[in-house]
C-alpha cells in the first residue's frame, strides 16, 4: 500500500483533492494539482509539474475527465 498526504488548502501547483482545496483565484483541481490550466495530460504531469520524477517509478497518475477523476498511467 502506498499512503500521500494531502494538504487541506493548497498554494498554485501544489497538491489537492479537489477545486475547494486551491487558494489561488482562478485554480482547480486537475490532475490533482491546482493549476489554472483547463487541460492537463500526463505530459503536462511530468514536463510542467514534475510529478513524474518526483515519485520514481510510480507511473499511475490522477486525472478529470468530464467532471470526474479518473486513474491514469503516465509514462
């Protein structure tokens, strides 16, 4: 098992649950990473935040799709 803690409030591109967890105007919760940007894909995981790195092999990512978080791989 694997085990993340989350803040409960969340700075720009820092970790989150969900939209009412960002502080800055205009973030939401994508990718589970606040952020203003309306799409984020895995590369934009790895490249922008750096999320890939950051957790070595791990290769399974959160993300929104239609309004809905959804498990992905990002490789």
């Amino acid at each position: 098992m694997s085990y993340f803690v989350m803040p409960g409030r969340s700075q720009h591109h820092q970790f989150c649950r969900k939209d009412s967890d960002c502080l800055a105007k205009g973030d939401f919760c994508r990718g589970r990473v606040c952020t203003n940007q309306t799409t984020v894909t895995c590369q934009t995981i790895t490249e922008v935040f750096g999320i890939g790195t950051k957790f070595g092999d791990f290769s399974e990512m959160h993300g929104w799709m239609e309004g809905r978080p959804v498990l992905l791989t990002c490789d």
